[in-house]
C-alpha cells in the first residue's frame, strides 16, 4: 500500500531537494496548505508531507532560484558606492568591506529603502583603497613566490 504522507528524508528522496532547502520554503511560505503534519512521539515528531506539497516542491526546484536584480543604490553628490569603487579599484566586495569594518577607510553608512546597509566613499577613501589593493596583491605576489621557492 502507497503511504498518504510522506517523512522529510522521503519528501527529499522524492523530489531531489535538501532538507535545508525544504526548511528554507516551508519557513518563507511557499509551500501551501497547512504546515506539514508532525507526527511521532513527543521529542521524536517527524513533519510529513502529502502528495500536494510534494508536487509543490517539485515545481519550486523545476523553478530554480531566481535572483532578483537589484536596482543600484543611487549615490550621494560627489560619492561612490561600494560596487562602484570595487569596478574602479579591483577589489572584490568582501574586501571593501572588510577594510571598512576594520577602520581602515573611512566610509559614510547610510540605509536606503529595501537596503540592508550601504557604504558611499569619498575620492580620499577610494585612494586609500587603491593603495590598500596594491598592498595586498604585494603580499600576494610574496607569497606566491614562497610558495613556489
């Protein structure tokens, strides 16, 4: 006899999705219908999917994950954003960031609408970060040669 539910390791078999990633929609609402049922002793429930939500998961992953574009943040007068100075600098983001973090370059915060957060710098920040990227390919290089010797 075919089961009417099915466990999470089974959903998962069934439609080729991780676990977290089943996690992941049922927490943001896109699988519909009632919460998948728990059933089991108390500290030991599994959640149980119907054919339903299984089909449902299985149109989420043939949908695949679309990335929505974001529409650049528009920069103050006479300021950069962070993408702006990492096309400028070749620096990578996570750099940029990280500088910023560290107080190495000073950089005005703000929080556009539907932002988390924002970085904008001036000509003397985005000179500093072109001289912290020289910086680091150096020690780069050095090390690369270490390696290599």
């Amino acid at each position: 006899m075919e089961p009417t539910t099915f466990t999470t390791a089974e959903a998962c078999a069934l439609t080729g999705v991780d676990s977290r990633r089943l996690t992941e929609w049922i927490g943001r609402g896109l699988i519909p219908g009632q919460k998948p049922k728990r059933q089991g002793s108390p500290g030991k429930e599994q959640r149980r999917y119907t054919f339903a939500q299984i089909d449902r998961i299985r149109e989420l992953k043939a949908q695949g994950r679309k990335r929505s574009k974001r529409t650049p943040t528009p920069s103050p007068e006479g300021l950069l954003s962070t993408q702006e100075v990492c096309d400028l600098t070749g620096a990578t983001y996570r750099q940029v960031t990280y500088w910023v973090d560290r107080g190495y370059v000073k950089a005005e915060r703000r929080k556009p609408p539907g932002v988390k957060i924002a970085f904008f710098f001036d000509q003397i920040a985005v000179e500093r970060i072109q001289r912290l990227k020289a910086a680091s390919d150096e020690r780069r290089k050095r090390l690369d040669e270490q390696v290599a010797s």
